[in-house]
C-alpha cells in the first residue's frame, strides 16, 4: 500500500521508513510532484499537523500523513512551541533557532523540555491523529553531528541502551544517537509506531492503492 508523508525533509523520510512496515510504500511530497510550501497556519502542532495533511489529500488525492513538532521548554513558557521551526524568524535555520534558544537560556537553571509529535493521517477521507512525547533537558551546547533541527542540544532523560537515569555528565544528546537508538526513544518513533500500529491492524480494510 502506498502512503505519501507530507514532507521533503530527507532526515524525516529515512527516520520513518526505518520504523514503518514493509507492507507500505512510504513516498514524500516530491514523488507526488508537489513543490508547493504547505499551509502551516495553525496555532498549536495538532492544528498544524492536520492542515497539512488534509491539504495534500484535497489537492493531489491520496491518502497520507503529515506530522508537525513542537519543543516545549518549561522555562520559557512551552516556547518555543508551535513556532519551533520558524522560532529566529520566517527565513531562519535550525541554527539560527538553537542559537537563540541558547542564549535565552544562558541563565537559567531550569533546564526541563519536551519534543510533542503529532502525526495526522487522512485515509478515505478520514483523520486519525497519534502522539508521541519525550521529556528532556536542553543542553549548555551543542553536541552531535547526527539528526536534525534541534537534536544538537535536546537530551532526553532516558537512556536508551539500559533504561537508567543519565547522571549530569553522561547525557547524550539526540545527535549523538545512532537513528536506531534514538528511533526507539523519540517523540517522532513514539507517534510513528502508533501510527504503524494502526495501520497494521487495520490494513486489511484500507484501500490498496497504487498511484
């Protein structure tokens, strides 16, 4: 069965071929020729995640999904948030955002933060939203030369080789993870299984679709 994820972000596209079954063709937006910016226009990730979804469904007539992330720190108020992609301005990198994240927390002794997933699939014309949540620290710096966005300076508070308390001086940061270490503790492997879940256990009634 062929599924279209609402996305052209190559890192994206390999986390979540690496978690879904082998019974669905995973394409991104450019397989469907679709070269347009998506709407993201929504004032929280769930509404975001939706739009998104709904509008590749409308507009080219396949069944997908399309997730949207937030980071969530405590002391700046659940900020960045929504706006995490955007969080240094319209025409920012991710650089750009952890730099400012950096130095707004610079200060402060708080340090607690949480990557919220949300993924929206449309089937038949129908939503399904899945979660997935992971909470952590943000680091003092930036660490790691794998995955992306804000993995450089987010660590989650689980090990994910033995399930223990990272002490202070032995926190990894998501880039410094192997994607399968770190496919098995993120927010995005979290909502991706869930997805997975449901689409294998209702795969036998979704339409076969070969576009």
């Amino acid at each position: 069965m062929e599924l279209v994820f609402a996305t052209n972000n190559p890192h994206k596209l390999q986390e979540i071929r690496s978690i879904l079954s082998q019974h669905f063709e995973l394409k991104g937006l450019k397989d469907i020729c679709c070269n347009e910016e998506l709407p993201e226009t929504q004032p929280t990730i769930e509404g975001n995640a939706s739009q998104k979804a709904f509008y590749v469904h409308k507009n080219y007539g396949v069944d997908c999904f399309a997730d949207d992330t937030g980071l969530e720190i405590e002391a700046l108020g659940g900020n960045p948030g929504v706006m995490s992609a955007r969080y240094a301005g319209e025409q920012c990198s991710f650089e750009d955002n952890m730099n400012k994240v950096l130095n707004e927390m610079q200060s402060i002794e708080n340090r607690k933060a949480c990557f919220r997933t949300i993924i929206s699939l449309i089937i038949d014309g129908k939503e399904h939203q899945f979660e997935g949540r992971v909470d952590g620290i943000i680091l003092k710096e930036k660490r790691g030369e794998e995955g992306f966005g804000y993995d450089p300076i987010f660590a989650p508070v689980i090990s994910p080789s033995n399930g223990e308390m990272f002490k202070d001086h032995m926190e990894l940061s998501f880039a410094e993870m192997p994607l399968e270490e770190k496919n098995r503790i993120s927010h995005r492997g979290r909502a991706v299984r869930k997805l997975n879940e449901f689409l294998t256990a209702n795969f036998q009634s979704l339409p076969q679709q070969k576009r």
